[in-house]
C-alpha cells in the first residue's frame, strides 16, 4: 500500500506526519509513503535525513496579507491543483492524508477529486479554514482535541490525539533527583520567543538566591541565542543554551517542569510524557487557537497557564518559588498531564488510513 502525505511548512504540520510514516513502515515494510511539502528547507532536510521521498508544491496562503498578497496567493491555486494532479497521476497513492500547511488544500482536494481515499488530521483545539472545507470531502477527520463546535461531521471523526515521533515517546527518564538542580526547560517554538527569552533574563538577578537548586535548558530562536546566554554566564546559572534543540527526547526527560508556547505538538508532547508546564499561549496564533490548547490541559489540572501580557519577571520568580517549595503538587500535575496523553495517536492514524485504502482497493 503506498501512502502520500500532504503538508508542512512548520515542525507543528511536519513531525506529526513523520510519525505517521514511521507508524506506516511499521504496519508493513512493503509500504510506500511519499511526502508532498513546501519549498521551505526545513521540510527538504528532516526527509532527507529520514530517508523518505517527497516532492515539492509551491503554493501560499490567504490569511493576514493584503490585497496584492492575497492576488498573488490566489493565481498559484489552479497551478497548485493541476500540479497536484499529476503527483497523484505519477505516484498512484491508495490512500492521501493532509497534515496542514498551505499544500494540503489542493493536494486533498485533487485527490478528492480523482476519487482517491482521502483524510485531513488537524492538530489544534480550533481548526483552520482549510481543514474545515476539507472536512466536508475527507473520509476521515483525525483529531488531537474534541470538536466541542462542531466544525466536522461527527461521523467522520476519530479522536486520536496528534502522532508523536517515536525518539520523543522513548524519552529517557532522567528525572533529577532530590539532590540534583530543578531543570527548567524553556521553549518558544522552532523559531523562540523574544518575550519570554527577555523575561526570563530579567529575572535572573532575583533568582541567584537558588543558584545552586536551579538549572535551564532554554531553546531561545536565533535572534535571542548569544543575549540568553550571556545572561545566564554573567549570573552563573547552570544552563544550556541553544537557537534550536534538535535532541528533544532527551532535553525532555531531564526537564522537571517545562515553561513553553502553546502549540499542538507541545502540548501533545508535554502530555505523551506526563510532565508538568507553565503554558504561554502566542496572542496572535490563529483563531487563538494555542490558548484554547492551554485551557484543554488547565481544565484538567494538568497544567499552569499565563497570558503574555500577565509575564513579567515578578511572576515568574513567584512561580519558581512556588516550584521549589511545593514538588508534590508538580508530580500530580504531571500525572494529570499523563492521563490527557494519546500515545498511540500514530499507529491509530496509521490503521484508519491503511482500512480506507483497502476498502477502496476490494471495491468492485
């Protein structure tokens, strides 16, 4: 069976769909899987460092540009569709999932179209409009939260929860010790997070007091990368310091609480791994959708939640001391986190694509 994955652009829309193919060989060795992304270099170097095949789509979105912009977007669509036509023409797929990213639309939408199975896995608490136009042709709508709203039908629907990789699920267990430094994990997203990075190092010179008991792991974006640093040598903190850390499994296992962005995949993870977090939603994701992801884990006790706006130094300082002070409460927000997690999102996806090709492989 031969399974082409549509989508990329970001980690968010790429590493859920590396997960599905890695639950995908695994269903059978004799199965094929071919990418279709964006010309972003991120997409090309994460396949390429996989090994799997893939072809590129040029394509561009509609939301927040003007009128030139959105002209220009909207001329590459009927290109986009036929290009997508004659991937699905050469590769013959049994079977087309879309992960998100500017090339889902036309590549599900031809696939549609030439009557091939086809699904759409959205990986945020509110969908975008791609995914909620595609919804209304894909055979299956995988999601990672409850479709509270109702923006799909119900009866295409399978909660999953979103695909992690495998490196990041078999995560060591480095949890320190009671005589080890508390380890905070910072992260702003592939790219980092100016706020936060300048918060955090405003707050060091009030926090020296717990030099000896803290430690931080801090995934700053390139931007910020030589500043973060230089604040945490001048303060003689422990830390480790990077623009972009590709080892996550590992940063991930000796983190004790996690201060991060919101975002679909960080939440999956956080939960997948059980571990406590201090969330910090980007105001200006899409439809809000990273504080409503938040508010899904902070509902559930499994996480704190603050407003960009509401992080300053002086809060920030507040909740490491309450950290320090209170580990009991942090290992049961953990273990609530644990209970939210869908570990086996990738092998279910992998499962319901695979039934969809074969149905359409017995028809007469």
């Amino acid at each position: 069976m031969r399974l082409l994955i549509a989508g990329g652009g970001t980690g968010g829309h790429l590493f859920p769909a590396v997960a599905v193919a890695e639950a995908w060989k695994e269903k059978d060795p004799g199965h094929e899987i071919v990418f279709v992304v964006t010309p972003r270099p991120l997409d090309a170097r994460v396949l390429q460092e996989r090994g799997y095949p893939f072809r590129i789509l040029k394509v561009e979105g509609l939301k927040g540009k003007g009128t030139a912009g959105i002209f220009r977007s909207l001329t590459l669509l009927p290109k986009a569709f036929g290009e997508s036509l004659r991937i699905l023409k050469e590769i013959r797929p049994h079977v087309v999932l879309g992960v998100g990213g500017y090339v889902t639309g036309p590549v599900v939408s031809a696939a549609w179209w030439k009557g091939i199975p086809c699904a759409v896995q959205e990986q945020n608490s509110i969908p975008g409009m791609t995914n909620r136009l595609l919804g209304r042709v894909a055979d299956r709508i995988f999601l990672a939260f409850e479709d509270r709203k109702g923006f799909f039908p119900r009866r295409k629907i399978r909660l999953t929860g979103n695909p992690i990789r495998k490196e990041i699920l078999q995560a060591d267990e480095e949890r320190p010790t009671g005589s080890g430094p508390f380890t905070l994990l910072i992260l702003g997203g592939s790219q980092g997070a100016h706020r936060i990075n300048q918060v955090v190092i405003a707050a060091l010179k009030d926090l020296t007091k717990w030099k000896n008991a803290l430690s931080f792991i801090h995934q700053t974006g390139e931007k910020d990368e030589e500043e973060v640093a230089q604040a945490y040598r001048e303060m003689g903190f422990e830390h480790r310091v990077q623009a972009f850390i590709s080892d996550m499994a590992r940063v991930y296992g000796q983190a004790r609480m996690i201060v991060a962005r919101a975002g679909a995949m960080t939440v999956s993870e956080i939960t997948a791994l059980g571990k406590p977090s201090l969330l910090i939603p980007f105001p200006f994701a899409a439809h809000n959708h990273q504080e409503h992801n938040a508010r899904y884990l902070v509902e559930s006790g499994a996480a704190e939640m603050v407003l960009e706006k509401d992080f300053t130094p002086p809060f920030f300082i507040e909740r490491i001391r309450s950290w320090l002070d209170g580990p009991e409460r942090l290992i049961e927000m953990g273990r609530r986190a644990a209970a939210l997690g869908k570990r086996k999102a990738a092998e279910e996806i992998a499962d319901e694509c695979l039934a969809l090709a074969e149905k359409k492989s017995h028809r007469p």
